[in-house]
C-alpha cells in the first residue's frame, strides 16, 4: 500500500516527507501558542511534539510531550500519537495511548499535526467520560476534582525529569 | 461468565474484520456477462435480474473494495466521462469551473495549502487528458487507467472530490439538513464525507451529482443490484444535465455505476463507446472483392466444430440459436465505427445480443481470441437493413455474438467458402474492405442476387470430396 514515491515535476501528489515538510515550514511559520512540533529525524517520519495543558483545568501549566508517527498512507491515514509524559486522564491509558476518534476511523485527510495537536489540548480540559480508558479518572472527573487534581499532579513528570528517566 | 466474555471478543474480532481488497484499484473494462456468470449460482432474483443485465449494459469495471469504491467510481467516470465526449477545450472549462468552486473550500475551512496539492492532482490529469486528446494519440483512456491505478494520484484525487463534496453539503445546508441526524451538517460532513476511510452515502453522491457532474453536461444513474422484487436492476437517475433554457441536453454523456449492497462497480451501455470519430483517420476505402477474390482455393477449411448447419435454418430448433432470426434490433450499437480503435486494452467482449445470454457462451466473452470477431461484428452492424424482393424475410444478420464463428451469414444458406474462410476470423483484413456504401460486407449482401451476372457458388460433389488431395486436383 506504498503510495507512489519520487517527486513530479509539476507538484502535484505530495508524498508522505513533501507533505510533512510543508507542515514543517507551516508550523515554524505560523507557530500556535502553547503547541510545539518537530520532527526527529531527517526522513520526518517521527516526530516529537509538546502540549501545554489548558487554563482553567487540572492540567494548567503542565507540559506534555507526545510523540507521533506517520505512515507510508500518510495523510490518507492519521499517524500514531502517545502521550510519552504519564497522564491520567479518562481517554489516555498508562502507555500512553490515546482515545480519539479523530486518531482512528474519524481521521479526514484534511487534518494535520496541528489539528491533531489542538484537539488533544481540549481532549484535557473536556474527556469523553463515556468511553474512557482509565474508568477510575472517568469517575473522580465529576465526583472528587480535587483528588482528581491529586492524581494528575501526583503522576505528572516534567519534560526534565523525562530526561533524566531515560526517555 | 468466560462465555460471555469470548463472546464478547469473538464480536469485536468480527467487527473488525475486514477482507482483505484485492484487484486492481480500478479495473479493465470487461463484459457484463462476467456478473451473470458470478451469480450464476445465487439466488432467482439475482440470477434472473443479472441474466438482463449485458443487454443493457454491455461492459462493467471493478473497483476495488476497500472502502473507497464508490468515491472513485464516481471520480474515474467523471474523467471518462470527459474522454469520451472527445472534446480537449471541455477539460479546460472544467478546471475553470473546478478551481471556481475553491472559494467553497475555504468557507468550509478547509486550508488552502493543504487541499490544493489534491486539487493539482485532479487539474494534472485533466490536462494531460486534453493533451492527449489533443495529441489524437489515443491514449487518453489507457492514461486515466493508469493514474487511477496509482494508490497516490487516485486518493489525492478522491479526497479532492470529498472535501468539494463535503463543501458543497456545507454551502446548501439548507437542503442537506433534512437528510443529517440532527440536522448537524458540519459534523455529519466530518465524519461521513471528509473523513478518509468512509464509504460514499446517498448525501455525497447526490453533493458530487450536483457539484461536480450536472454542471459537466454529464448524466448519473445508479442501477441497483439486490434482493428485492423485480426482473431488471433499480434504476436511480442522479443527474440529467440541462442547457441554459432549463431543456435536456440531448444525449449526454451518462456515468452508471452498479450498487451491490457495499460495494460500487462501473457500468456502461455498449453505446457509450461509440468511438469518437474525429480522432481517427478515416481509412481510403478500397474495392473490397479485391481483397476477398485472393487466395480461396487452397485455404477453405470447413470451420469450427460449433458451425453447426441446422441451426441456421429457422425453426429447425424450438428455442435458443433459432430465436436469433426475427428480433433484429439495431439500437444498441449506433456507433458507426468499430470497437478495436477505441483502446489497445484488450479483449473488449463483444456486445451482447438482446436476447439473454446462454451461460455457456459465456467463456467467449471473456475470451481474448475472440476479440476480432467483436471488431467484425460491429461492422455488420452498420449495414443498412437491406430488404430484398429476393428475400424479404431474412435482413442481414445483426443478433449473432453468442457463438462468434456460428453465423456470421445474412440467409438460411450452408456455408460458403466466403464466409468462412479462414483469414476472416483473424479480423485484420476486412475492416478496411468493407466500408464502401452499399456492399459492406459484400458477401453478406443479398443485393448481390440482383446483379443478372450473379452466380451463385454451386456445389459439387467432384470438388466437395477433393479436399483432401486438392494439390493433385488442381495439377489436373
């Protein structure tokens, strides 16, 4: 299922690294406040991205870093992404890995990294309790938010001591 | 407790299975009678309901069934569509039209930088579509194959038709609002028009009718394949094109796709490949008896096992091969040319007969040693219904595919050298011989009885039996 490789002359059938590089030049261009996005390697298809966690909720002036993988159907399918600083939250799992529709069969060719990256930053501050991952933040979400707020800030881990955790 | 549990994941493994799609994206064009055969052993009403579809529709296509078959069916025939009215400036108007209903996507949201390299995927084609066109080099039909066989340019493509969709849906919401859940048309659009992994509903066919295939000049209608009652595939027209005054346009181009329950394939009359003309040279016509008088003596070899002679008498057999006689029907192959110069893609099975096939033919479709014949029976077709105070009753053959070596002959006559003479059947020679006004396919022709120099082949029994030791024969 490769899409087809090498450049044509007029443009058109942006491949997989042509596209991302175009939301390279589009991110460092037009940076969007509290979202960062680079790529790891030359062939782009890993990158590294940063959220600030929204005011006004349990996450506020927390960093998260994500990583996120495209593949060879890149934008034809939406890439991985895994929340790699532990969160608790009622949509992510202690991997990392993240309850989306938009990540699995809502995904739209239309959307790219930084759609991805600020639907994430609203996922914070509104989970989808119904169909949650962690069923016990779902719970506290509503019912104790200040031991909500606890476990958050118990589990969080800044991109420094990531770090120095290895990662 | 662990029953339920199994249960439980036994569904979810189901509702996540998906076959794997095979085939090619977008396939050759082929006879319809491949869908006959494929049904051949399901149930009545399909069977019944496929046995009547190659006499209206000729030839289908595959799509692939991967979830996207309906969207590029529909963005594949668009751009056939184009090939086949044969006109290269249509191509530039519609890129104009295209890039004009840009401003819908930016009012839907859509980034500029990020559809446009889809929208220049769809212009590439067009142009290079109109260039070929221009080219006369006849490639254009291979050249659309070809590209929508690119996983890349066919998506591209797709999602370029999905989001025109998707705004087209946005822009008339009024319209469209009654026919979402909720009335919610920017989600219903996100989730079942630009998401990239839907199948096409009935809100994106009717957008793309109105966005993208009416105001081409280009008809729609989708024929669907199912268990309900009937003898013939439900017709849905989506499209009928109109002039400026409101009135149809007259003989547009029709895109037709085939509905089965999930999956979409392409379907065409044997008319909508009436090839267009102005491309090909036209061939000097040459005196045909010319090139039928070289050559007989020797070559004569008393055909096919399948000539049977008995069946070309009429009444001779209550039904089947007998039924051909009477109902000659010219309406299903205007085209005043033959098929072979459309595409070198090869074998196009011939057109079928009116009458419904008989499944055991059916190899013969398919079958690519048999695509010349299709060439010569198109050429028979043209011949003007000849009636002859000589013999009224029999008009030229017309209705005779299903057993290409069978009956290629105007009257209830055995066999004549000139008929069946070998070379015929390889189709190179007499697409060139047989055009002149009145005695195309000469040797068919029953006109001939009116020459008072006409001498009609006699049989012998001295040359009948000579065959064999015919070099001995003609020493003598």
């Amino acid at each position: 299922m490769a899409l087809s490789t090498g450049t044509r002359a007029n443009g058109g059938a942006a491949t997989v690294a042509q596209r991302l590089q175009k939301e390279l030049m589009d991110i460092m261009t037009h940076p969007t406040p509290g979202i960062t996005a680079f790529p790891d390697d030359e062939n782009m298809t890993r990158w590294t991205a940063t959220i600030d966690g929204p005011a006004n909720t349990p996450y506020a002036s927390l960093v998260f870093k994500l990583s996120m993988e495209f593949g060879a159907t890149y934008p034809y399918a939406p890439p991985t992404v895994l929340f790699k600083t532990p969160i608790y939250h009622p949509n992510v799992d202690m991997s990392g890995r993240i309850c989306l529709d938009i990540l699995k069969d809502k995904w739209s060719a239309v959307f790219n990294i930084g759609t991805v990256l600020l639907s994430l930053q609203s996922l914070l501050g509104e989970p989808n309790n119904a169909s949650p991952l962690n069923g016990q933040a779902a719970e506290l979400w509503d019912k104790d938010p200040a031991e909500y707020q606890r476990l958050v800030l118990a589990r969080h881990k800044t991109p420094e001591e990531l770090d120095a955790g290895g990662l | 407790m662990a029953f339920d549990e199994e249960l439980a994941q036994l569904q979810k493994l189901s509702g996540e299975y998906e076959p794997e799609a095979t085939g090619p994206l977008v396939g050759e064009r082929q006879s319809s009678a491949a869908i006959t055969t494929e049904y051949a052993n399901a149930d009545p009403i399909y069977r019944i309901k496929t046995a009547a579809l190659p006499a209206k529709y000729a030839y289908f296509r595959t799509c692939r069934g991967d979830g996207h078959c309906g969207w590029r069916a529909i963005a594949f025939t668009y751009f056939e569509a184009l090939v086949r009215v044969g006109n290269a400036t249509k191509f530039t108007e519609e890129e104009a039209r295209l890039s004009s209903m840009h401003n819908l996507l930016d009012s839907a949201g859509f980034p500029h930088d990020v559809y446009i390299d889809w929208a220049e995927e769809a212009f590439d084609l067009l142009r290079e579509l109109a260039q070929s066109l221009r080219n006369e080099d006849g490639r254009a039909a291979d050249l659309l194959l070809h590209k929508f066989n690119d996983l890349g340019t066919s998506l591209s493509i797709m999602t370029y038709f999905k989001l025109l969709a998707s705004a087209w849906v946005q822009s008339n919401s009024e319209n469209f609002k009654h026919f979402v859940p909720m009335g919610d048309v920017k989600t219903y659009c996100s989730l079942n028009i630009e998401a990239a992994n839907c199948e096409i509903d009935n809100v994106a066919i009717v957008a793309l009718s109105e966005a993208i295939i009416t105001p081409a000049g280009i008809g729609f209608e989708i024929m669907y394949l199912d268990r309900s009652p009937g003898e013939e595939v439900n017709v849905t027209p989506f499209s009928q094109p109109t002039d400026h005054t409101g009135m149809p346009l007259p003989n547009p181009p029709v895109i037709r796709l085939l509905y089965r329950p999930g999956h979409y394939d392409i379907l065409y009359k044997a008319g909508d490949f009436s090839p267009t003309v102005q491309h090909q040279p036209v061939q000097p016509q040459t005196p045909l008896h010319v090139a039928l008088a070289a050559g007989y003596h020797d070559s004569f070899i008393p055909v096919d096992s399948n000539v049977d002679v008995m069946t070309m008498i009429p009444g001779m057999y209550s039904t089947g091969l007998g039924q051909r006689w009477p109902p000659v029907s010219y309406d299903f192959d205007p085209s005043p040319t033959p098929q072979a110069q459309m595409t070198p893609v090869q074998p196009y099975a011939p057109t079928p007969t009116p009458i419904t096939s008989v499944p055991s033919t059916h190899q013969e479709y398919m079958s690519p040693v048999h695509a010349s014949h299709m060439a010569h029976h198109n050429i028979q077709l043209e011949q003007p219904p000849v009636t002859l105070p000589i013999h009224p009753p029999r008009p030229p053959p017309l209705s005779i595919e299903r057993s290409p070596l069978t009956i290629e002959r105007g009257g209830p006559f055995r066999p004549s050298i000139y008929e069946l003479e070998p070379g015929f059947a390889s189709g190179q020679v007499h697409s060139l011989p047989f055009q002149t006004a009145i005695f195309r396919n000469s040797h068919y022709n029953t006109a001939h009885f009116l020459n008072p120099d006409f001498q009609p082949e006699e049989w012998s029994p001295d040359t009948e039996y000579s065959t064999a030791n015919k070099g001995k024969y003609k020493s003598t």
